[in-house]
C-alpha cells in the first residue's frame, strides 16, 4: 500500500479512523495550529462562523500577543483560500477531494496554506501538520498527510497555480478567480460591476483576497476620531469623521470598546448611515427616522448617535427577537426605540423622514471580513433575496412622507440586488434617484470617486471598505386630491 493510500486500500482516505496497529506518540501539538484546525473543523461540520469563534477559542484557551495573530492568519487565511488549496491538494494526492476524509482535509488545508502563502518554513509547516493528524488518528494517517504536503511543498504558489488555473489569454476571469481564491460565479459578478475591465476584476480579487484592516467607530457625542485614534494607536478614517484604521489585535480588548465608547463598524457600513443624515429633505425634518432592517445593530448605533445630538429619534425595526435583543443593548441610552416586526409590514405610521433599508443580501462585498462566505454561498441565494428586498424597498417609500429620503443599501456589489432591485421599485412606485455621490464625499478626499452616479459602489480596492452599495430615493410626489365645485 503506498503512502497515499487510504488505511484499508478503498474508499476515502482516513475513512477508517485510525489505520491498524498504528502507534500514536505522546509529541505535543502546536496549540496555535490546534486552534486553527478546530475553528476550521467547526466551520466545516457545524457552519460555525470563524470570525466569531475564532475570538472567543484563543481567550478561553489563553492565546495571545504574536501567537493570537498568528492562528488569525492561519484561520482567516485558510478558509478565504479554500478552493485554490483544495485544488492543490488534489492535484498532490492524486484523487479528488471527496475521497480524502475531512478530518485529513481541515490539516492538509492549514498546511498547504502555510506553504503557500505565508513565510513559514516547509519543516515547520509540515512536521506541525503530522503532528496534529498523528494526536488523532495514528501514525498511517500522519504519513499520508507527510507525503501530500511534501509533493505540496516541492512548487511555490505561482507554479501551482500557472499549472492548474485556466489560461490567463483564453479564460481571463477564470484565471482570476482560481489565482485569487473566489469560486468562479463571484469573479463573474464582480466583473459584471465593474463593467468587464480584467484589470479592475483583478484589483478588486486581490484586495477581497488580503487580510482586511479592522475599522472602529467613535460613538459621536461621547468621543471624537481624533481621540480615538490616539487612545488605539490608529488613523483616522478618510470617508467618516467617526471612523478609525486600527492597526492590528483584537479590538474587543481596548478599554474604548469595552466601554462603549467606539465599536467595530467598516468604515462603508459608516458611509451608508451618514448618507442617510446628510441627504436633503423637502420641508423641515421633523426627527422621525427609521431603520427598517436594523439587525445586528451597528447603523442603528451610529444613527441613535447622531439623532441624539440632532433632537431626532430612531425606530429600529428587526425580525428577530433574538437581533432585536442586541440592538436594544447596543443603544442604550440613545432615542432609539426597537421594533420587533417584519419591515415589509412593521405596522408603523407612515410619515417618517429619513428610513434606512440595509437589506438583507448575499454579502458579496464583505467577503474579506467573513472568509468562509465565499464558499458557502451559492448563485441561487442572490435569486431568493431579491423579491424580499424589492419588498423592503417598497415598504420604506411608503413609510417615508412627501420629501423624505430613503436610503438603500447592501453589502453587495451584485447588479441584481443593486441597481436592479432600485430600478424595478422605482419603475413600480414612480420614486425617484437623487445623486448619491455628495453625500460619500468628503473634504479633502484623496481617493476615486466612487462611481458615474446617482448611485454609490464602493470597493475594498479603490476606496478600503467593504463593497458597499447604496442609493438616495425620495418617494413619488402625491397624487393632486380631486376639488369638486
């Protein structure tokens, strides 16, 4: 039986446990690699999600300073590269990867990553990798990882890749997709938004495929971006007054976030509810505001924020009671009111006059932030989203009045549930666009702006925030009441 054999000679590799009379050695296992593999393990057998495990795994298990930021970027780093490892792997083991057992997989794909796209030595990234197989499962299974991870380690990445991806000349966007670790159907969605320019796909790929900076949010009226940054060690933000680039660690450990003076909130996701303050009404605004989907609560805290230093009160409405709950704690002690409801029939009066639709929607522009999304999601989920934010579109512009704006925004970039979904509502209601752009703008702003208009898409490449979406509606003027002589 040759070493790439499963135990038995049939059937996935490691499908039988431990192989036969296998020793196993007492060798302890690198925690940090540890911990990576079972947040990987948790993800792919419970659908775990990594970026919320992952924190809570190193606290409770005491991992920190350099040790933290690296099973980070083991983690992180592996799920966002899973196809383009997987493919590796397979081309090493000579089998597809159904027939290798997922135990197996979770380690060969920590390991490839580690040979492929981090600066660890090979000995390490190798010997590391046996040792968590052989803790489990035996010494037979360790060898048939040894063996796969060796071939693994004989080529860098760009000869891997030049070997398995699709030409470069006959299938561009192919190429892309597998170079930079997205499934193919999201490449093509991406270069449908960026209207089919390769070298903006391109862009666009590599900065979805880079570990993503986190960016804080200052509570406005309790602390400013200015001392924020100072308190962090940050820069302040280029888009919001609020927003902080925090230059590495966990930032649930600043004493500024734990106190709930700033919290964590990409710096587009400030771009949208901003917009939503700063756009013109027709008449006075009255303080009436409404965030229709307001779940997980991030926008409603920002938006509580600024109506508390504006006199205005913000309803927050969300499905969940469970998201209602989060959001309630989140804006404590701001006029925000939480509504639990369906925002396509919330049961409010009408008249509002500023309403926020942060749609439901695949996540397509924040996949650097969430690793394993790219993986999960498929062509289909955008398809059964696009009549519930039609829906929500809808709704809003009847609970906005006469001269009130809405904002609708997605983290997606995806043409269907952007500018497809504003297109159809505004042909159905007669609700018009107003150009979005001057209300993402800044003084002094050293970067493209973000698009032709009305509508704002910005794009981790051009602008450093996730693909945020959004567009300024005001609803069609009411019908002239009849006047009988």
């Amino acid at each position: 039986m040759s070493a790439m054999s499963g135990p038995t000679g049939r059937g996935p590799v490691g499908a039988g446990g431990r192989s036969g009379g296998s020793k196993f050695r007492d060798k302890a296992v690198d925690p940090v690699r540890a911990v990576a593999r079972d947040v990987l393990r948790a993800v792919r057998e419970r659908d775990a999600y990594a970026n919320l495990l992952l924190p809570a795994l190193l606290r409770e298990r005491g991992i920190s300073g350099r040790d933290a930021a690296l099973a980070t970027e083991l983690t992180y780093g592996t799920a966002r590269a899973q196809g383009t490892l997987d493919a590796v792997i397979a081309a090493a083991a000579g089998r597809p990867i159904a027939e290798i057992d997922s135990s197996l997989l979770d380690v060969l794909r920590l390991g490839a990553y580690q040979l492929l796209r981090t600066r660890i030595g090979a000995h390490a990234a190798v010997s590391t990798s046996v040792d968590l197989v052989r803790a489990e499962a035996g010494q037979g299974l360790a060898g048939f990882v040894n063996a796969v991870l060796r071939k693994i380690s004989q080529r860098d990445e760009d000869l891997w890749v030049e070997e398995l991806a699709p030409s470069i000349v006959d299938d561009p966007v192919g190429n892309l997709a597998f170079t930079y670790a997205h499934p193919r159907w999201i490449a093509e969605v991406f270069a449908d938004a960026l209207d089919g320019s390769v070298g903006s796909l391109q862009a666009a790929l590599a900065a979805d495929d880079a570990r993503p900076p986190v960016h804080l949010v200052a509570r406005p009226g309790q602390i400013t971006a200015t001392e924020l940054a100072l308190m962090s060690g940050g820069a302040e933000g280029r888009l919001s007054p609020y927003c902080v680039y925090l230059p590495g660690g966990d930032p649930g450990r600043l004493d500024v976030v734990r106190d709930g003076l700033a919290g964590v909130q990409d710096e587009g996701s400030q771009v949208v509810a901003l917009a939503l303050t700063r756009a013109p009404l027709d008449g006075p605004d009255g303080g009436r505001w409404l965030d229709l989907c307001a779940g997980p609560g991030g926008k409603a805290a920002l938006l509580g924020s600024l109506a508390e230093l504006s006199g205005a009160h913000l309803d927050a409405v969300e499905i969940s009671e469970h998201r209602a709950d989060l959001i309630d704690s989140i804006t404590a002690g701001l006029p925000v009111t939480v509504v639990v409801a369906d925002g396509r029939d919330p049961g409010l009066a009408p008249g509002y006059d500023r309403v926020l639709v942060d749609a439901p929607c695949s996540g397509l522009g924040s996949l650097r932030r969430r690793p394993e999304a790219r993986w999960r999601r498929v062509p289909g989920d955008v398809d059964e989203l696009v009549p519930l934010q039609r829906e929500l579109l809808t709704s809003a512009l009847r609970l906005v009045r006469p001269g009130g704006v809405v904002v609708y925004s997605t983290c997606s970039p995806h043409p269907a549930e952007t500018i497809g979904v504003v297109d159809a509502v505004c042909a159905a209601t007669g609700a018009e666009q107003i150009d979005a752009r001057p209300f993402v703008a800044t003084d002094g702003m050293d970067f493209p702006v973000p698009g032709p208009g009305p509508q704002v898409q910005l794009w981790p490449h051009l602008h450093g925030t996730d693909a945020m979406f959004l567009a300024v509606l005001r609803p069609a003027p009411a019908a002239p009441t009849a006047h009988i002589d």
